[in-house]
C-alpha cells in the first residue's frame, strides 16, 4: 500500500535559495536555505552544489538535540554557542539533524568524480548567526536548526530531492 508520504519531494531552488517540500505538487512548507558559495557543480572537491535528481540515503540524529554537532556524521557530544565558535573558527558547522543525499542520475551526480554522496552533500543545520537566503556553504544545503527538524519529521529515506537552477 502506498502511503501520502510516499508522494512528497523536495526541490532546492538555487536561484531563489529555498527548499520545498511538496505533495502531489502542492507546497507544504517552504524554508530559506544556503547552498554553495561557489556555485552549481557536480565534481569532486568543487565546493559546488550538485544539481539534478538525488534522494535521501541516510537520517543521522533523530535523537540529538538542537544545535547538537556533528564531525563525520557523528555527534560530538557538543552543544554549539558562541562559546565553542569563537574555540574553533575554522569548523564548518553541521548541526541538529543530517539528510544525507545520494545522485540519481549516473555521471551527473552518481559515479565517479561527481557522485553526491561520496562528496558527502547534505541537508543539514547551520548557527543562527550564519545568514539563508545566499551561497556560503561548501557544497551543503544549509538550513536553520528549527526548520531542519520540522522537515527532518516530514520526510523519508528514499525521499527525492530535485535540485535546480
């Protein structure tokens, strides 16, 4: 049996930096994102965000609290604040939750040197000081803590993500 779940998707705007989630192409929730500073691209060590068909692989952090960081897709027992920036100024902050995004298209963005989820491309948190609304990730989609749970809840692993210009 097919569940209404199963008709949700995602589309990344990278022009208008949003993320929306729809059903059966109506817009359930939309939210501002930061992807890429350095612009649409699928290659390996771009810093790019891959564009085209891609599909949640993998949840991480169901159970972690908010602002909870992750190195290597692992929680690191920290909470961030202000505090914990100011120790390392050279992290790339991933915080709360992870959607880990698997490429769906092979070689645009599955194999090879553009495969999406050896880039290790994700939907993840980000400080409340960074700003939405304009590239700065490295790659990642970044989105505010809040918005990532709410949307960590309403979608699946095998969920596609359509990410376009």
């Amino acid at each position: 049996m097919v569940t209404e779940r199963e008709y949700r998707h995602v589309l990344v705007d990278l022009d208008r930096q949003r993320l929306a989630l729809s059903q059966h192409d109506r817009i359930l929730h939309e939210y501002p994102v930061s992807t890429a500073k350095n612009g649409p691209g699928e290659a390996f060590g771009s810093g790019c965000t891959p564009r085209g068909l891609h599909a949640i692989r993998i949840k991480i952090g169901m159970d972690q609290p908010v602002n909870a960081v992750f190195v290597g897709r692992r929680p690191t027992g920290e909470i961030y604040s202000a505090g914990l920036a100011g120790e390392h100024p050279e992290r790339d902050w991933i915080l709360t939750r992870i959607l880990w995004l698997t490429g769906r298209e092979s070689g645009r963005n599955r194999g090879g040197d553009r495969d999406t989820l050896r880039r290790y491309i994700y939907i993840h948190g980000t400080p409340d000081t960074e700003p939405m609304g304009e590239p700065r990730s490295h790659g990642c989609i970044r989105m505010r803590n809040e918005d990532l749970v709410e949307l960590f809840e309403l979608v699946d692993t095998g969920t596609v993500v359509d990410i376009r210009e």
